[in-house]
C-alpha cells in the first residue's frame, strides 16, 4: 500500500509540473483578405465544411476545447496544429504561388477521398467533422473545380 502512495505522489507531482512547460498552441488571427474564405473560389456550402472538418489544424482560426489548456493533451493537439498549418493553412491562402495552390487543392483532393483527413484521433471527439460519401465527393469536385478556375 505504502508503495502505491508514494507512486500516486509521485504522479501528481509530475502532473503538476508538466502543467508549467509552455504547450506552444499557435494563437488565433482575425481572419483577413488572405484567408480562402474571403476569396471567390469557395462557396457557401463548401465552406462551413471546411470550417467544420479542417479549419482546427489548418487555419489562423482554430477553436480550442478545455483540454487544450492541460498537458499533456496540449502537446499533442499542439502538435497536430503545428504540423497541420505547416502543411496547409487556409487562413494564408493568398500566401500561395499558383502552382502551390494547385498541388495543395489536389493533395486535399487525396487526403479526403483516402479518408487520411481529417485526422481520426480527432474525429473520435470531433463527431460533427465526419465526412460521408456525399460529403467527400462534395469536397473532391471542388478541389477539381477550383483547379480549373486558378488555371483559367
Ligand atoms: C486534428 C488536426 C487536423 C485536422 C482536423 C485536419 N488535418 Fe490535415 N493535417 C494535419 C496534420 C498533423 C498534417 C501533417 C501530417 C500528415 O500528413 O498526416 C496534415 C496534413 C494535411 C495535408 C497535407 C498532406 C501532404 O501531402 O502534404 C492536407 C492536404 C490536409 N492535411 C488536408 C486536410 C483537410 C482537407 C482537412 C479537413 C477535411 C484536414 N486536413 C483536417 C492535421 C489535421
């Protein structure tokens, strides 16, 4: 029993320390002109899903839940935000050559229709970012849309 205290202690102790090393969770932005949500190039529709399935990791506009604020669940959504907007942020799109544009529209295109995004650790808690069939073809037509008319 003595031995279960101590271990129990020292976990709590631990627990508490961790709390005081920075998570490093990047900060929000107002949404600005360089944001794809200000562009022509999506639509309503597309959009909201978007913002429900994506814009947690890969925008400047990223909504946090409680456990964010505790380590070491914060280590690990920061993480995936990091990484995420180093691949794609959707708040800096105008940041992007055309050419970038293009190969990240159809690395979307790949992500959604192999079912790789949105990340399924997320999905376990993010029930209303799930896409279905309909939802993904909805997504993949627009990659293949929106390709067209940055060509144009
Ligand atoms: C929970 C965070 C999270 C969510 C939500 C998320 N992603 Fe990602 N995404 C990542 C991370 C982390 C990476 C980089 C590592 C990897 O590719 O697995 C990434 C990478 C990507 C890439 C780059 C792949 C490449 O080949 O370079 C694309 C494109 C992408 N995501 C699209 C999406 C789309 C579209 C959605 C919404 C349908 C989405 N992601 C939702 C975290 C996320």
């Amino acid at each position: 029993m003595k031995k279960i205290k101590i271990i129990l202690v020292v976990l709590i102790v631990l627990f508490i320390i961790i709390q005081f090393i920075p998570a490093g969770i990047p900060r929000n932005k107002p949404e600005d002109e360089k944001s794809i949500a200000k562009s022509s190039l999506v639509t309503g529709q597309v959009l909201n899903q978007l913002k429900k399935s994506c814009f947690d990791c890969h925008s400047d506009q990223t909504k946090l839940p409680w456990y964010a604020k505790i380590a070491p669940s914060s280590w690990l959504l920061s993480g995936h935000i990091n990484e995420g907007k180093s691949h794609l942020n959707f708040s800096e799109w105008e940041d992007y050559s055309r050419r970038e544009k293009i190969g990240l529209l159809e690395a979307i295109k790949d992500e959604v229709e192999s079912g790789n995004m949105p990340l399924k650790s997320y999905l376990l808690i993010h029930r209303d970012a799930r896409l279905d069939s309909e939802k993904i073809s909805l997504l993949s037509k627009w990659t293949s849309e929106t390709s067209d008319k940055i060509l144009e």
